[in-house]
C-alpha cells in the first residue's frame, strides 16, 4: 500500500472532506458551543497550510458542507495559503460536491480523495480515484513529516550530559503546537 508521502509525490489533486477531518480532529462537545465551528475551521486550516508543503497546499482543496453555515457564510469560495477551501453551496453536501468532481473530472486517476464516509470512498473506488479515511491520513501525514525530520541519534550518549534536550515546558509548547491537548476538550 502507498504511503502519503508516495501518493503526494506523484502530484495528485487532493480533496478533503472537510467537516469529515475537522469532527476527526475536534471533540464533538468542543464544537459544539456558540462560534467553536468557526473557529474550529479556521484551525484546521491554519494547521493543514502550516504542514503541508507548498506543492501540496496547491494541489488541496478543502470543501466544507455550506447547510452548517448558511447564516455566517460570505462567499462560497476562497483560498487560505494556497489551500483551495470551498463550501457545498450548489449542493446539499460537500459529500455530493466531492462525488460530483469525481464523476466530472477528465482524469479522476489523478485525484486523492480524504473521507471516511463509504459512500465519497465508493465513488473514488469507481472512478479509479485514490481514497483514504480521515484518521489514516493523519497518521501517514505526521508519520511522513516525522520521517522528515528525525536524526540519527547515538545510543551511547549519555543523557545527563546533551544541552539539547527539552525542558517539560519545551515539550509541552510543541505538543500544544502540534494539536496535542491531552486533557482538554
């Protein structure tokens, strides 16, 4: 099975479900008080355009259900750092929007399509498109990114004596900043 970081390289179109990720990222309960959505929304995109590549973000289209935000909703379309974000306006969900740009596209071939609802995932399988559910695309994009990024470490060193390792607070920073809330919701 491809990994994210082999499906990335070969230049596909992405397609996210959005509310479909960000109900994979957020607690139902966090999501639920007044304005959280919005703002909720608003993170995930700010967390996708912070660790995706700039190829990627401009491959990225994120396409929100319009019916959750019809009263707060100023346009239908807009890019958020090169993220193409788009809200199903035209259809009853961004689940029939996503269906309908694979039944439409000249080359579905070349498209991945992020949902773990069956039916996106059916339409993708049919068209010969690639699909993955929203949870294994996480874990592949941060195992990818982790891949990235570590060093060889040597095992003979003492611990004691590295300046380089982080304080409890140094940690926690990161984990905050990577979307690691232990605790809160």
């Amino acid at each position: 099975m491809e990994s994210v970081a082999d499906r990335m390289s070969l230049k596909l179109q992405v397609i996210i479900d959005g509310y479909n990720l960000l109900h994979q990222v957020f607690s139902a309960r966090k999501l639920s008080a007044p304005g959280n959505l919005e703002r909720a929304r608003q993170e995930l995109l700010a967390r996708l355009a912070k660790h995706l590549t700039s190829d990627l973000r401009d491959r990225t289209m994120v396409i929100f259900d319009s019916s959750w935000d019809v009263e707060t909703l100023d346009r239908d379309r807009y890019v958020h750092h090169g993220l193409k974000v788009l809200f199903s306006t035209d259809f009853e969900t961004a689940d029939q929007m996503i269906v309908n740009l694979l039944m439409c596209s000249s080359a579905p071939q070349q498209m991945l399509v992020v949902s773990s609802d069956r039916e996106v995932q059916e339409a993708a399988r049919q068209r010969g498109s690639s699909y993955i559910n929203c949870l294994d695309w996480l874990d592949e994009l941060e195992d990818s990114r982790h891949r990235e990024t570590t060093v060889d470490v040597d095992d003979n060193c003492d611990d004691s004596k590295r300046s380089d390792l982080l304080t409890e607070e140094e940690k926690q920073a990161w984990l905050k900043e990577f979307g690691f809330h232990w605790g809160e919701d």
